[in-house]
C-alpha cells in the first residue's frame, strides 16, 4: 500500500516522467492486488491537468494488466476510454478483437495457474473450429487441465451449477422427459441445449448461458414450466441429445406427448420440404439466377418465389400455404440461423453442393413482413464466370488502352460502378491477364466469388477486425507484386492502397461512383492527397451491365428517321469521334423477339458498357487542382475518352443491344 500512494504522489509531481512512471507500473502490477492498481490508475487519469501522453501510458498499462488476468470485460471499458481521448485505428481493431473473444473471460479463473493468455487462447479458439471441438476440450487435452477445474470456473464466471453431464448420465442420475422426444433431434443440437429431470428438479443443460434470448425460446419450444439453467461442456450435450433420442426397453411405456404444432411446426421438417427447396436453388443455379426471392403472401395465400435473372425478377412458382413455414424455416437451418426467431431479420450463409456435384454459396437474408410472416432473399454467390481480358466486350481501343496500363510496373487501377455491374468479373478478367508465375498476387475480397490458380485469396471478415484496411497493410509485408483490393470502402483503405501504388506495386480495387471523372472527386473529397493520388493513378474503368439481345431469336430491323435521330442526341457530341450519318449506315440493329432460349424475354446475358480513364499529363495538373467532375470529363472527352452511354450506343450499332437497355443504365 506504501508502494501504490508513492507512485501516486510520484505521477502527481512528475507527470512528464515517463520512463519512471512505466517502471513504478511494472513493479506494482507484480506486487499489488490488480483491482486497487487499477482503481488508482484510472483515479488518476480523471486528472485534466495530467498530460495526455502519460494519461496514455496510464491507460494502456491499465488495459495490459486487466487483459493479461483476462478480465476481458474490464479491458473492454479502458479500450473505451483509449478511444473516446485518442482516437486511433489500433484501439479499434483492439476493441473488436476484445468483443469478439469475450467469451474467454470465461477462463480467467485458470489463467493464473495454467498461464493462459488471451493470445493462447485466442489460438486455441480458431485450432478448435478447424478440429470442430469445442475450446474446453482442446484445454483439457493439450494443457491437462482436469475437466472438474474448467466446470468450476464456468460455474464461478456465470454463478450458474456447472455439472459433468457425461458422469450424471452414466450413474444414472439424470431422467429423460418424455415430452421432449417429440421435438426434432436437430433442433436441440442446433441450439445445444438438452432438458434432463435431476431430484425432482428439470435442469436445461446448455454451453453458452449468456444467450439469454435464445434460452427463452427454447423454454417456449419445450414447453416446460419451471426449467433451471444448467452448464455442460460442448461435447457431453451432443452426446446426451444423441442418447437422449436412443429409445431401448425399458423405454417401451414412455407415452410421448405432442407439443402444440403452432409453437413449433418448423422444426417438424419432412423430406418433401427438403427435396422442395433444394430443387429450387437448383433450379436457379441451372437458370443463371443471381437471386432467389421468397415472399411471405398474405391471406394465407402461400409462398411466391422469384428469380432475378441478368438483372430482372420473374415469378417462377407458388408454394402452398402449409409448406411456406416448412421452407422458410428449412432455408433457416442450411444458414445456421435461429429458426424461433421471426421478428428480426438475420444473415447467414449455406454451402451448397448440386446434384451433379457443383459447390457454391448462398448468401442468405431473412427480414420480418407484415402478418407475421418472413421473407427470405437468397444470393448465389457461384454464378459469376470467369472470363479472359477479350471475353469483357471491350471495344478494340479500350482493350488496348486497358492492356497498356495493365502493362505497367506500379501504380492504381480503379473499376467503378454500383453492386452488380460486373466490377469483379472485369477485376479478375485483369488479373487472369497478369497472373503468370514470375509475379507475386494478393486480393482481398468479400466474398470471394472467383477462385484462381496461382492467386493468394484472403476473405474479407470484419467480425473478427479482418477488414480490407487490415489485410491490405499485412500484403505490404508479404513480398506483392501486385494487389487486388475488393472495394475501397474508408479513407484509410484509399491511403494505403495509394501508397502501395507509390511504393513500387500494380494496385486493383473497386469503388461504387457513376463514372471515371466522378471517381476522382469522390476520392479526393475523401481527404486523398491530391499529389499523390495524380502521381499513382494509371487509370479508371467504369462500366455497367446492360441486356444482351437473344442470339438465337432477335431480328435485324431498319430503324426510321426519329430512332436515328434519338440516338444521335444521346450519343452527343465528341470533338474527336462524333456519331456519323456513315457510322449508323454501316451499323446492324437488331429488335428483341423471344424464344425458349431467352425465356421468350428477347434477351440472354448481359453486356458490359465501359468508360476508361487513363490520366495523362493535363488531367493530372486538373487532379492536383481538384478540378470538379465536368471539367475532368471534358478534356478527357478532347483527348478521345468515351462516356458509358456513348460506348453503350457503339455496341447498339454492332448489333449487340438495344438504345432501350443502353438508356436504361447509363445516366450521360
């Protein structure tokens, strides 16, 4: 105690001291219970005349001590305070760490003795999901700890029994309810949970307590009155589930008592339901389909399902009313999701595995409608193809000024464009072109939708802090030659992909802009140094998807006098390579017809319309000056650029689309 009110005094008279100050911490926090420090450290740091670089050292030693106990919770509220006086990107991804892997305060009990830290654990945590075993039963394996010391920290860390429920089982201490066995053996392994009667008591065993929502709709499901909270080990539930439902003799007088079918119908999955929307997803997969609607009718009138194909929905069938829970809530277990849960929308995602052995991913959304019903939107997230440089429809003069920047040693390449206009399909168009075996290539991307040979792909997982910012600054330290970033999504991510750029390598990524010249503003309204940004910029690819004319059924036609005229207007002028009378002569158009081809829609793909900026001396000085948008396009108009819409309207003439479908995505 003399120690701690000495180095109090100390702080308080020299608060410059840092060195000390750093050295009275280290000697106390090995001498002085950790909960007095900790009270006088942040007592002191209340100080507002203290200086914020010691208020600093205070509290990141503070944090240090807490989390070395793994007193996560603790640690979580002066990470807080780190944040709130200076702001720093390290104290973020800290804390999102810390929230993330709070559940190991659970162990803070066994820290001391087992030497645990939170970096062990944190370890052990991702060593257990790839061996899929729970966290405890690695500890127990690889640091021999006895399984009685783990239930006695859980049941001091949660103030709830804690009981080894594989011993209670085999002395025959425990009883099943006979209720329960009408409940799906799915259902109580999704939730880990199993209902056991112990002393005339009923004890719900569970691995995770905190989830206090979830217990209370399994209680409802159960329904069971009067149930206790229980602990168990991850392993010892699913094993008692699997028991549990193993019916022997004496088991024969057992009078299983149908729990109400309204509380919990969607758990009574049959093999109809399964075969039902696993032929669906197929089905979609098989049409091209980028996503499948499920839409709760009301009036109990059933479950429309919808598929949007090149960029249009159409309805494909209508599910009954009484199988429309059934599908909702099979969807729901391929995602992982929590069935019981109907007011919330949640997110998840299914890997999915057709019959003739195609995998891919289903990106899974499901948001609360009107009468209690749900919706369900499903993304295919395997249906992109991938495609060579001269598979993008590029014309001639874009495929050349593309391959010319591609070419380079250093520098940034942007593609912009909103969700779904086939940014990635070009981005890996771009790699496939540069990826051969002399040259080092890094993407970051969320999802992945493409897999290369050759390239090292890194999903993108912001739950655990592995953002774009984050994985970006790790490939500078992992020898690149060239990086693909998914999308620029913060101003921390444009700066290091511009100083990447800078620093000797070719840099792709992604940006949700209208066009080229609006990239520039919009980067640099994001605080981006103009300088350096005109110094690293190589060139920016806009592009949208527009409908691609049936191959098989569309019909080569003559437009008249006000056609021609129309897109004449749109097309505008261009100093260097106006629309001439010439142009549309020589031009074949084409009409939509419909066939069995196209789903008699008269269309079948889509195509890409592009814009590519490649800056050169003038439009770099109009960067530095940040020029606005207009003006940039203007001279890059003067210099032969080619807007969206005017490229739109060159594949019009090439007999490739419609001014209909050009017009309809393109806004100058």
């Amino acid at each position: 105690m003399e120690k701690l009110k000495t180095f109090i005094d100390f702080v308080k008279k020299n608060p410059q001291a840092l060195e000390e100050i750093k050295g009275f911490l280290d000697t106390l926090s090995k001498e002085t219970a950790d909960k007095l420090l900790i009270y006088h450290i942040l007592e002191l740091c209340r100080d507002k005349t203290l200086p914020s670089s010691t208020k600093r050292l205070l509290l990141e030693s503070a944090a240090q001590i807490v989390e070395k106990k793994l007193e996560i919770s603790e640690a979580i509220k002066i990470y807080n305070l780190l944040l709130k006086n200076f702001p720093k990107e390290e104290y973020r991804e800290k804390l999102e760490k810390l929230k993330t892997f709070k559940f190991i305060e659970r162990f803070k009990e066994l820290a001391p003795k087992y030497n645990l830290s939170l970096e062990i654990l944190n370890e052990f945590y991702f060593k257990a999901l790839e061996q899929d075993k729970s966290l405890e039963s690695l500890l127990i394996e690889e640091f021999k700890i006895p399984k009685k010391e783990i239930l006695e920290a859980l049941e001091k860390y949660y103030q709830i029994p804690a009981y080894d429920l594989k011993a209670l089982i085999s002395q025959k201490k425990l009883r099943r309810i006979p209720k329960v066995l009408s409940i799906k053996k799915h259902y109580l392994e999704e939730n880990l949970c199993i209902p056991f009667e112990m002393e005339k008591k009923t004890l719900l065993f569970v691995y995770n307590p905190e989830d206090i929502e979830k217990i209370e709709k399994i209680k409802r499901v159960l329904q069971l009155p009067e149930i206790n909270l229980a602990i168990a080990l991850k392993e010892d539930i699913y094993e008692a589930i699997q028991k549990y439902f193993e019916l022997t003799f004496e088991d024969a007088e057992l009078h299983i008592e149908p729990v109400e079918e309204e509380e919990v119908e969607e758990e009574l999955l049959d093999s109809t339901i399964v075969n039902l929307v696993n032929f669906i997803i197929e089905e979609a997969y098989r049409r091209r389909a980028s996503d499948i609607h499920w839409e709760s009718l009301t009036g109990k009138r059933g479950l429309l399902v919808r598929f949007r194909v090149d960029g249009e929905c159409f309805e494909y069938t209508t599910i009954p009313e009484h199988q429309k829970r059934g599908c909702i809530s099979r969807i729901k277990v391929m995602a992982n999701l929590d069935i019981a849960e109907r007011r919330l929308p949640q997110d998840g995602k299914i890997k999915f595995r057709t019959k003739d052995g195609k995998t891919f991913e289903i990106r899974v959304a499901t948001i609360p409608t009107i009468e209690n019903n749900e919706d369900v939107v499903m993304r295919i997230l395997g249906g992109i193809e991938f495609r060579a440089l001269e598979e993008i429809d590029l014309l001639p003069e874009n495929y050349n000024k593309l391959k010319s920047i591609l070419d380079l040693p250093y520098g940034l390449i942007l593609c912009v464009g909103p969700t779904g206009s086939g940014k990635t399909t070009t981005l890996h168009a771009c790699l496939k072109y540069l990826n051969k075996p002399n040259k080092k290539i890094w993407t970051a991307e969320d999802p992945v939708e493409i897999v290369q040979e050759g390239l090292r792909q890194v999903q993108v997982n912001p739950k655990i802090g592995l953002t774009f910012a984050r994985i970006l600054r790790s490939f500078l330290r992992a020898d690149p030659d060239i990086i693909m970033i998914g999308e620029t999504r913060d101003q921390e991510t444009a700066h290091t992909l511009i100083e990447a750029s800078l620093t000797g390598h070719l840099v792709l990524s992604t940006l949700h802009t209208n066009s080229a010249p609006e990239t520039v503003t919009r980067l640099l309204g994001m605080g981006i140094d103009p300088f350096n940004f005109a110094d690293s910029l190589l060139g920016i690819i806009a592009q949208r998807l527009a409908k691609r004319l049936c191959p098989k059924c569309k019909k080569l036609y003559k437009p008249n006098k006000d056609e021609i005229e129309r897109l004449k207007i749109e097309y505008g002028s261009h100093p260097l390579k106006p629309l001439t009378d010439e142009m549309i002569e020589k031009g074949k158009f084409y009409e939509p017809v419909g066939c069995e081809f196209c789903n008699y829609t008269g269309f079948k793909g889509r195509i890409a319309l592009h814009e590519i900026l490649v800056p050169d001396e003038d439009i770099k000085d109009l960067i530095i000056k940040n020029a606005q948008a207009s003006e940039i396009r203007k001279v890059a108009l003067e210099k032969g650029f080619h807007t969206l819409k005017q490229d739109g309207i060159l594949k019009v003439l090439m007999g490739e689309t419609t001014l209909k479908q050009v017009l309809a995505v393109t806004l100058r």
